[in-house]
C-alpha cells in the first residue's frame, strides 16, 4: 500500500499484492530461521553444527582425540649365559650378553594386535643396591656349575602403529602455518624436526614459550630417579588440532619466520615509527599490525626444509585384549654391548620370549559428541596454575613417576613468611618401605612447580620425618578357642590396620580404632594390655629410622599425635605386631 498503491488494490490471497505478501512473511520467517540457528551456534550446549562445536571446544581447552590405545604391562624373558665374576666369587649372567631393547619394538597379540615398547629395557640395569633390576627366575647346572640364566622384567606397551611423514615446505613466509596428518586418530605424537635438525615441540598454545623435557639422570644408581626434569625454550613449537568430523590432525606452527630467532621477543614500537628526517609534514600513512606477528613471541615455523613427523595412531575398545594373548615379538631393536659375541647375540635373540599375564586396559573408542560437550564446563573451571593447596597436590601427584617417585605430600604454612608455604615430602623404596625423597627429586618437584607457581609465592621442599613403630597386645581368649588361631586373627587385622598406604604425613593413630579391631576378633574375651612403642636403630638384621618419639608424651584425647612434616609406619608389619595371650 505504501509503494504500490497506484498499481495495486487486491490484496486478497489469490491477488498479486497477497502474494507480496506471502513472500515478506516467507522470506521474514527464513532469515528469523537463520538468526535462531546462529544464536544457538553461539552456545555450545545448542550448537548443532561440527565446526562451531569444534571452536566451542578449542576455546575452552578440550582436546578432541579419536580412538586410545590400551596399554599392556607385558613380561620380557631372554636366556642369558653365566659368567664367572672373581670380585663376588661367584657366577652372574655375562654383562657383554645383555641388550637394550630399544623403544618401538613390536609385540603381536593372537588378536592380530599390536603393541609397541614404550620405553627401553636395559637388561644390565642395577637398583641403588647393586641387584640387577631383571629378575633371574631360574638356571641350568651342569656340575653345580650354571651355564646360563634366565631373566625375566617387565615392559610398557601401547597398542597401535607408528610412522613417519616427510613434508617438503616451500620457501614461502607463511603465518600459523598448518600441515595435514594422513593417519586419523592419532594418539601420540613422537618428535617433529626438520631438515637441518631443529626440533619442534608440542604445546597447550602457541603464546606457551617453554616444555619441559626429561634428561638422562647419571646418579641413576644412587638415588633411583631415571630422569632429570629441564625446561627448555620452545622457539620451534606447534599445537594440535583434530577435526571432530574426520578425525584427521592437523599441526599449526607459530608466526614468527625462522629469521626472527635472533630478533626480540616483542618488537620495538620504534621501529614502526615513520622517520621525519626534517620533514615539516607527513602523509596520511596506516601501520599494518601484523607486523607484530613477524615476531617469535607465537613461535616459528618452518621454511625452506623437510618436516619430519612421526607418530603413533590407531586403537579403540577392541584393542583391549586379555591376559596371556601376547603370542611373540615381531620386531626387536636389541642394542648388544660391543665386547658381545656373534654366537651370544644370536642365542639370546631367540631366546627372547614375552607374555602378558595381566590384561591390556585404557583402549576406549573415539568419543562422541555430546561427551566432548559435556567436557567442556569442567574444562572452563580449570586453571593452569598453583592457587591452592589442592591444587599443589594435583600437581605433585601428577609428576611422571619417571622423574622420582613421591609417595606422600603434605603443605603447610611457613610461620616466618606468608607468601611462602612448606612442602614435606617422602618416597618409598623398591621393598615399600618409606625413605627420604633423593634430591634429584626435589629438584625436579622445584622444576616442575616453578612452572605453575605464583610468582609472589615461595614453596620451601623438606623431607619428612619417619617415625617407626611396634605394637604389644596382651589378651585374655574365650575357653575352649585356639589361642594361636585368635592371635593370628589379630596380627592380621592389625597389618590391615598398619598399612603405610592408610597413613597421611601428620595423620595420628587413634588408640580406640585399634582396642575396637581387637575386641571384635572372634575368640577374644578380653583386652588385658596396649602398649604402641617407638622402635629405631637396627634391631637384629631390620633397620628402622633414627627418629625417637614418645607415644606416651604425645597422646591427647585418646590420640598419638604427631606434627605434621612427620608420619607413622609399621615398617616390618610381620614382626613388630606381638601378641601375648
């Protein structure tokens, strides 16, 4: 009516000027359709479509992964000739006859399977006491003389194929450049370098300038701790993505042109000033802000070389195979010492046996869409630094064990600063048996924290005092009941009680759990004696700490107490629980 009002009058239904009007409401309904979809595209919990879940995804931190592999903890036997060893007086298994086997080596499963090594096996490893860390299970005499041995140890293996992918990269200035996996549902990937040796390495963002890398530990031997953690200035650095739809893996690099290594981390806004040189007026001029991403601070990508890639792809629920289904190893990288003989090599090489007797687990499908989407508030929440105490803990306890093996942590405040807290912790040695946390731990936790710590905080490391302890019941058992049988009972409930994994550091021992375990042992009718004593020094062949503590001193309220950078154990349970009847 308002531009056709000279030419149209009808607007009924069947009129032109209705079908104007259909056609408004047609065309007001679509674009109304439209502005509703890309509203909910807005919200992950509504968004439909792959490419904007997949952004709701990356911007809150969730990684989208295809199918895991299973992980199988499989046995490694080999059949190794003795030696004798004049220092010992004694034979051994000959040291030039034992291999490394080296990271990658293959195992088939009678499932058609395949697991890879996940790390080497050193056969001639020893453990702080000198044992040999293989375990010989058996030999064979001849005369009272043994001429070989038979090691067994065990290995991690990760199910799934590994490869390599070379990709030729042009002499180009491309930012945030991106390259393509073939394989889909990568699990891992192994190393990124170029053709010219340089390294790339993975991170959580490109704006994440540092990683951490593990370093061959020398005092191995000593203190138990394989590797030393370093963090190492990640200038060639890249971040993964996957697409939700395919599954296929893509690597972007930084922005910064392997020219600018050797320039600042941030550029000089001098630089983009425009140089008067007398000049008494200026033209209109624009400053192209990307400028700013020539520099390293997103990293670098490559130019003009070959990136190799090599990774490790495949698995799923399938691969989930059961216990003593690994049939053989299929391809083994041994590494013999030099002095090895050629007959040596040989019979140990097919000597070479392996079995799983426990089942793989972690092999999981790629998951689906709605369980990445129901990732993503938990992800949200997440801080990728120390702000609590809890949050110290997690990261304590997520050190790979590599790195030394942390077996209780505590925190506490430091009195003399408040900014400043103090960290206590202990490890266990290869019988269980508490120890003090080696060094080459603590510089590791001291690495690995300052990582992630505020930077107004100080975190000191200290070791934890280990206090051992014996226990002496005296009862009075029900007539006609086996004496022996009741006092069994009790030690063994007692061990239950006493095992180092139910304490905490600075946790008390409640003298009324323990009257309340014993009483309720079948047979006993009475509760004639407890007496909970500290034990150190070296009692017959056990050696126990040199920490005295007073239990009699310390109880309050029915409670041994005991400060908080120390913690109780039972260390040798079969003997330090007596039972008098």
């Amino acid at each position: 009516k308002i531009y056709f009002s000279d030419n149209i009058q009808d607007f009924s239904e069947a009129s032109l000027g209705g079908m104007f009007l259909e056609m408004a409401a047609y065309v007001g309904d679509t674009m109304a359709y439209y502005l509703d979809h890309q509203y909910n595209e807005l919200n992950y919990e509504t968004a439909v479509e792959s490419v904007n879940l997949e952004r709701h995804l990356r911007n809150s931190g969730v990684k989208i992964s295809g199918a895991s592999p299973a992980v199988m903890t499989a046995k490694f036997y080999i059949k190794v000739p003795a030696k004798y060893d004049s220092g010992i007086s004694d034979y051994v298994p000959d040291p030039s006859a034992l291999p490394i086997f080296k990271k990658g080596s293959r195992v088939a499963t009678n499932a058609g399977v395949t697991f890879q090594l996940s790390h080497d096996i050193d056969w001639a490893e020893k453990d702080t006491a000198g044992e040999y860390v293989a375990e010989i299970t058996n030999t064979n005499r001849r005369g009272g003389t043994p001429d070989s041995y038979f090691m067994v140890t065990t290995g991690l293996c990760v199910s799934g194929d590994s490869t390599a992918e070379k990709f030729s990269i042009s002499n180009i200035d491309v930012p945030f450049r991106e390259i393509q996996l073939s394989k889909a549902s990568v699990s891992a990937i192994d190393s990124v370098i170029d053709s010219e040796g340089n390294e790339y390495y993975e991170v959580e963002s490109l704006s994440q300038d540092t990683v951490f890398k593990a370093v061959s530990n020398e005092n191995f031997s000593e203190d138990g701790v394989r590797f030393n953690l370093q963090v190492l200035n990640a200038e060639r650095r890249y971040i993964v993505n996957e697409s939700l739809k395919t599954r296929v893996t893509r690597i972007q690099f930084g922005s910064g042109s392997p020219s600018s290594i050797n320039d600042d981390i941030i550029p000089d806004p001098s630089e983009m000033a425009l140089p008067l040189f007398g000049k008494t007026n200026l033209t209109k001029f624009s400053i192209d802000p990307n400028s700013i991403l020539k520099s390293r601070s997103m990293g670098v990508y490559p130019k003009n070389t070959t990136v190799t890639v090599n990774y490790r792809y495949g698995g799923g629920a399938s691969h989930n195979v059961p216990a003593n289904s690994a049939s053989a190893v299929i391809s083994l990288d041994a590494v013999f010492p030099t002095t090895c003989t050629s007959d040596h090599r040989n019979s140990v090489l097919n000597s070479v046996d392996v079995v799983n007797e426990l089942p793989a687990t972690g092999g999981a499908d790629a998951p689906s869409t709605d369980e990445l989407r129901s990732l993503i508030p938990a992800s949200r929440s997440m801080q990728n630094r120390i702000v609590t105490r809890q949050d110290l803990l997690a990261r304590l306890y997520s050190l790979p064990s590599e790195f030394g093996r942390l077996f209780r942590a505590s925190i506490v405040n430091n009195p003399n600063n408040p900014l400043a807290s103090v960290l206590h912790v202990v490890s266990r040695d290869k019988d269980g048996k508490l120890t003090q946390a080696p060094d080459a731990l603590k510089q590791n936790l001291s690495t690995y924290l300052n990582e992630f710590r505020l930077i107004s905080n100080a975190i000191d490391v200290f070791d934890v005092d280990i206090v051992n302890f014996t226990v002496e019941v005296n009862l009075v058992v029900q007539p006609g009941v086996n004496s022996t049988d009741v006092a069994n009972s009790v030690i063994n409930k007692l061990m239950d009680k006493f095992k180092i994994t139910n304490f905490e550091i600075g946790q008390p021992i409640i003298e009324s759990e323990i009257i309340n375990l014993i009483l309720n042992t079948s047979g006993v009718m009475a509760l004639d004696g407890l007496t909970v004593s500290s034990q150190t020094g070296t009692v017959l062949d056990r050696s126990y700490s040199d920490v005295v503590y007073n239990f009699e001193s310390s109880k309050s309220n029915g409670q041994f107490m005991i400060s908080q950078n120390a913690i109780f154990e039972m260390r040798y349970p079969d003997k330090d629980i007596t039972v008098n009847i």
